[in-house]
C-alpha cells in the first residue's frame, strides 16, 4: 500500500498532470476560469488566523473492469 502512497505523491508534486489523466474540454474550461480568470491567490487560507492548521483529507478508489456484459 506504501507504493501507492509514493505514486500518489509523485503525480501531485508533479504538477503536469497532463500526462496522467485525460480532461474534458469542459473541465479545462472550469478550472481555468476558476483559477486563473477569478484571480486564484494560493496565499489564502480557509482560516481565521494563519497559525492554525488546515486538515485535508481525500480518498482513493481504485475500480477495474474485467469484464462487462452487454
């Protein structure tokens, strides 16, 4: 499971995840209109006080289709 914690990693701080997942057009749309045409500012924080901590978390689900009958 530490493997996938390291691939993980590596595709975040990559930063080109353009080489790892496909996007619709749509999406692209999105993400450059909310973070690029709204003035995105990395420097802001979801808190009252810069010293507290901000907890993040996500989760993963890994899903392969084998087979699929129609």
């Amino acid at each position: 499971m530490s493997i996938l914690y390291v691939l993980v990693a590596i595709i975040i701080l990559n930063g080109d995840s353009k080489r790892f997942v496909q996007t619709s057009e749509g999406e692209d749309r999105l993400v450059h209109y909310l973070f690029s045409e709204q003035g995105y500012n990395p420097l802001v924080r979801p808190t009252q006080h810069s010293n507290e901590t901000v907890v993040v978390s996500f989760g993963l689900l890994l899903v392969q289709l084998i087979h699929v009958n129609i």
